[in-house]
C-alpha cells in the first residue's frame, strides 16, 4: 500500500489507491497525561519544573489550545516526542473518493495559505513557583534514602527468618 503525503494547511491528504483519506490533525494530552502519571509527576510538581503556570500544565493535559513555546518546552525538558502530542482523527467518509488532484477538495473561493498561522495567546509564566527546583530534587532523595534503609531492614528480617528455618530443619533432622 503505498501512502504518499500530500498537502498539510488544516487537514493531511493521504494517497492510498487513487483514493484520499481525509485526516484532522488534533492536539491530545494523553500522552502527556499518561507520562505524569506514570512518572508520579504530580501537575503542581511539573509546574515548578518546567517554569510554567499550574493551569497551563493542566491545559496540555486536557488538550486545551497550548502556545508551541510552552509545547516544545515540555517536550525539551521532559524529552519527549512532540508527535505524541498529536492525533490523527480520520473523518467519516472514508468511501468518499476524489480524483488524482486536490482541486476537487479545495473550494473555487479559498485561498490556501503557504504556511500553517497560529494564533498568538499569551500565557502566563509563573513567576512564584510553590517551590524551587532543588527542593523537589531534595524530597526525592530524602524518599530514596528511606526506602534504601527499608531495604536493609528486609533484608536482615529475611536472613533472621533463614536462620530460623535452619535451626527448625536440624531439629527435625535429629
């Protein structure tokens, strides 16, 4: 099956057969939610990470329209994928088939322009995190740190617990 990209203003056009497939390119912040989560990122800890409002970070989890300044910082700092963020949402009409052209597809009267505009929101920064960046990583040491000790007490129970065995099983023995 050969696929072939041909136009990208507000849909993509895919070649399959002489047939085009309508597709809508949606912003989605499954992803994104879906790391946080499985990170234990809670969203008041991304938003001191990343420097960017509480609210904000909970637009781009819900899929709320996102400035790309704050989409390729979360994307830079968290290193991920930019096209995670992304969907493709097919339109019903997968019968409807035009011809090798996109002139059926465009109206007479539109222009289509030469590059993708994006409308200009200005979003806010935090500017008084909750709190700093090194006190994040603090916490998390000091959390490492007790399970570390944890550890240890585990391992001192189970060797207790081995000796024992052994002692129980030279008793059976004689």
């Amino acid at each position: 099956m050969f696929i072939s990209k041909v136009l990208f203003y507000d849909t993509i056009l895919y070649k399959t057969q002489k047939k085009y497939i309508m597709s809508k390119i949606i912003y989605s912040g499954i992803k994104f939610r879906e790391f946080l989560s499985r990170r234990g990122i809670t969203y008041q800890e991304a938003s001191a990470f990343l420097g960017i409002d509480k609210n904000t970070i909970g637009k781009a989890v819900r899929g709320g329209n996102l400035n790309m300044s704050v989409l390729l910082t979360i994307c830079n700092m968290y290193h991920l994928n930019i096209a995670d963020f992304f969907v493709l949402e097919h339109d019903g009409e997968e019968n409807q088939t035009h011809e090798n052209s996109i002139n059926p597809i465009l109206s007479d009267n539109k222009q289509v322009l030469s590059s993708v505009s994006e409308e200009f929101e200005k979003y806010k920064i935090s500017k008084k995190p909750k709190f700093q960046y090194e006190d994040f990583l603090a916490s998390k040491d000091q959390e490492i740190a007790l399970l570390r000790e944890i550890n240890e007490l585990y391992k001192k129970q189970i060797e207790l617990l081995q000796e024992k065995v052994l002692e129980i099983d030279n008793k059976n023995d004689l």
